[in-house]
C-alpha cells in the first residue's frame, strides 16, 4: 500500500471536520502533521490511519468459544 501526503483538504473532506477542527485536532489531540513552508499542512495516510486507531473506543475483543453442548446442560439443569 502507497503511504501517500494527505492535503490538509483531502483530510477535512476524509473526516468530514472544518478546518478549525483540524487546528483543534492538530494542537489539542496530538494529530500528526507536516508543515512545509507557512501554511502548507500535510498528513501522511498511515500516520492517520494508526491515529484514529488510537482514538477508536469499543474495540471489539476476540471471544473465544469454549462451550459445549454438554456443559450447556450442565449450566441449565446443574
């Protein structure tokens, strides 16, 4: 997979946030971000991708199945 320069564009369009945001974002939350020159702002696509995994909430977890029928039975009838 290509780890391409986001434009500060294509990441509002991407997250769907103003550019007041994105300032919140960048300052506040610890976005990573390229400055080159004074207002030029870039983010790498794999540095955004493992930042919103860091701020994803309710991860689902691997459930392990260990039931039986047999000790089904044994929960219900004891």
């Amino acid at each position: 997979m290509e780890d391409r320069l986001m434009t500060k564009g294509e990441v509002l369009k991407h997250l769907q946030i103003t550019r007041g945001k994105f300032e919140e974002l960048v300052k506040d939350e610890g976005l990573p971000c390229i400055r080159i020159g004074s207002y030029k702002r870039y983010v790498r696509l794999s540095h955004l991708n493992e930042w919103l995994d860091k701020k994803t909430l309710n991860l689902p977890s691997e459930v392990l199945e260990t039931s039986t029928d047999e000790f089904e039975w044994k929960k219900i009838w004891g």
